[in-house]
C-alpha cells in the first residue's frame, strides 16, 4: 500500500509541475545561460549525496536572472516531487487544501479572514453560518451585493478559479451563476477587501499579498523561510505571477527589497502600473504578518511546508487569504531571496532523503 500511495504521490506531483509551471519550467530551459565548469561541480557535490542527477537547468536560470550563483539553489522538479512531498501529505490536502474549509482550520479570534458570504460544498449551497439554503436564497443573498469575489475552493492556482463579479453587464446573480455551471469543485463567495494605503499604492486594482513560506518542525516550533509581495499590474484583479503579476522580496524589517520579478525572470526597478519604487514601501504590521504564520502553522501539523497568502486590511490588521497545503511555489523566492532553505539547505536535504 505505501507504494501505491507514493506513487499516487509522485503522479500528483509531476502532473503538478505540467499544470502550474510549464511555461517557467520552460523558460529555464531555454536560458542562455550556462554553467561554469567550477559551478557545476559545485552543484554535483552537493547533489550527488541525495541524487543521481541533477537538472542543472534551474541553477542556470536563477544564476542568470539574479546575477547570483549558489550552488544551495532547490531545483524546481526536485522540490515538488520530492521535498515537497516529503513534507505534506498529499492525500489529506485533496480533502483539506478547501477555502470552504478556512473557517475551521483557522479561528477568526487568531487571524482575520474575508466576509463569506455563499459557500457551495458537494454540490449543496450554504450562507455564512453554514446552513444549507436555495437557489432563491443564493440570489436574494447575491442580489444586495455591489461585488463579490468568487473562488474555486479547491485546487486553484495562479489566478485560475477566481473571479471578481460585480454589476456591470448586469446582477451579480447573473454572473455569478455564469461562472460557477462551469466549475464542478466546490466554491466559495467573499465580500471584497479593502487593503492598507501602501500596498494599495502599488496597485489599487489588486489585493496585494505577502506569501510567507514556513516550516513546522517535529518539535512543533516554526521556522520561517521566505517571503515576498505578490502584486497585480494593470486592471488585475489578482496578484499571481502566472497572471501576469510581479513579486518583489521583502526585508526583515518589513521594507521592499528594490527589484521586483515576474514569472519569467525579467526585473522591474518600479512598479509598471503605479511607477512606485518598491524600497520606498514599508509594509505595515509585518512583524504581525510573521507572528499569526507562527501561531496558525501548528494548527495543521498534516502539512509541514506551508505558503501562506497574507493582505494588510485598511486597519494594516493581517487578513489570511489562502494557505497553500500543497505544491506552493518555489521560484519566485529564489529570485529574490537566493536559495530557499539558506543555511539549512543540507540539513533539509538530508531530511528529505533520510541520510
């Protein structure tokens, strides 16, 4: 059984990659970039201890778009089919990874989430108290909404599955009941947020998050690994960077580093919308932001590498978006942060591979 389970596992993993990152995935392989003879063997000695071979494509990526050489650069396919794997089970996120579910999991009196207004879970309808209701209750519900932002609770990623709905070209009930006959997964409709003036400087049009990567150790401590600000560009309405989006790091201090990236590697010195300079943005209540990733990671211990989506509200309370159970991306805090694990990057891989 544990074998057919990992390969369940692996098969999820790989189709992963293909459905979420072919077009990046792509890209670094076709960089012009090549390795220096030291370089690579810098990357085999490290590597040769886990693997018997290492896709040197994604040192070659990263090396050209930063500038930076590591040799501790996590290869994208070994991180999801291997460590991130490792680290969460996948068979409980199928079930678990569900923003229906937020509420649960993850108390309000802990952290803010956004207003729920309509949840529909296994084809049945439920209001903000979970109680099962109509059709005409759905649309009476829909029917005192300006907009609304309705989601595929499950298994959406980089902006696929969201939608913002609002009345133009008519009611929202109508809209919304155009959108979700195409969806079979559950759903789940929240009342827009209204951001913090910084991060709505950038750009206004998107909810603009901090994507916070940790790590819950078997001694129930939590160790935070990276983070970055995931911002929309232009009319968007979400942050992803496989939406066109740009992510820029973060200082501990919570300031913006002072190059930001898009998926394909490119730099931006401003912000293509708003012109702003990302290091003159002072993110409000980061300390904030990094002690609620603290306090919630321990409440699904299922999930040891966990990325968190998290907005500043207009009060710069944080707002718990999304918790990535699974599959949360790697490359962009690569690209402006160097190798993920840092320092433990060996401690990890020997972790992960069981030396």
């Amino acid at each position: 059984m544990s074998n057919i389970y990992k390969a369940f596992e692996l098969y999820q993993a790989l189709g992963n990659i293909k459905r979420k990152n072919d077009t990046v995935v792509g890209c670094k392989k076709l960089t012009s970039y090549k390795l220096t003879e030291l370089q690579s063997k810098s990357v085999v000695e490290l590597y040769s201890k886990y693997t018997k071979s290492v896709s040197k494509c994604f040192h070659e990526f990263y090396t050209e778009k930063t500038g930076n050489f590591y040799p501790e650069y996590i290869p994208d396919d070994l991180y999801y089919t291997k460590i991130d794997t490792f680290y969460n089970d996948w068979l409980a996120g199928s079930i678990m990874d569900n923003k229906c579910l937020y509420d649960i999991l993850f108390p309000k009196a802990v952290i803010k989430q956004p207003e729920t207004i309509i949840k529909r879970m296994n084809g049945i309808y439920y209001d903000a108290q979970m109680q099962p209701i109509s059709v005409a209750e759905v649309n009476e519900i829909l029917s005192k909404q300006d907009a609304v932002f309705c989601k595929e609770a499950e298994d959406s990623s980089g902006g696929d599955g969201v939608r913002y709905i609002d009345r133009t070209g008519g009611g929202v009930e109508d809209t919304f009941w155009n959108v979700v006959k195409k969806w079979k997964r559950d759903v789940i409709v929240q009342k827009p947020l209204s951001q913090c003036e910084e991060l709505a400087s950038l750009n206004g049009s998107s909810i603009n998050t901090i994507r916070v990567l940790s790590l819950l150790s078997l001694n129930g401590s939590v160790k935070i690994y990276s983070y970055v600000l995931r911002m929309g560009i232009g009319g968007s309405k979400v942050d992803n960077a496989c939406s066109g989006g740009i992510n820029c790091g973060i200082c501990e201090d919570g300031r913006l580093k002072g190059i930001a990236y898009n998926q394909k590697g490119d730099k931006f010195m401003i912000h293509p919308t708003s012109n702003v300079k990302f290091d003159e943005i002072q993110i409000p209540n980061f300390d904030k932001v990094i002690e609620k990733v603290k306090i919630l990671h321990p409440f699904i211990p299922h999930f040891r590498l966990v990325s968190w989506d998290i907005a500043i509200d207009e009060m710069n309370e944080p707002v718990l978006i999304e918790a990535n159970l699974r599959y949360g991306e790697l490359d962009f805090h690569q690209l402006n942060n160097g190798p993920v694990f840092g320092k433990d990057t060996k401690k990890i891989l020997d972790e992960v591979f069981g030396k």
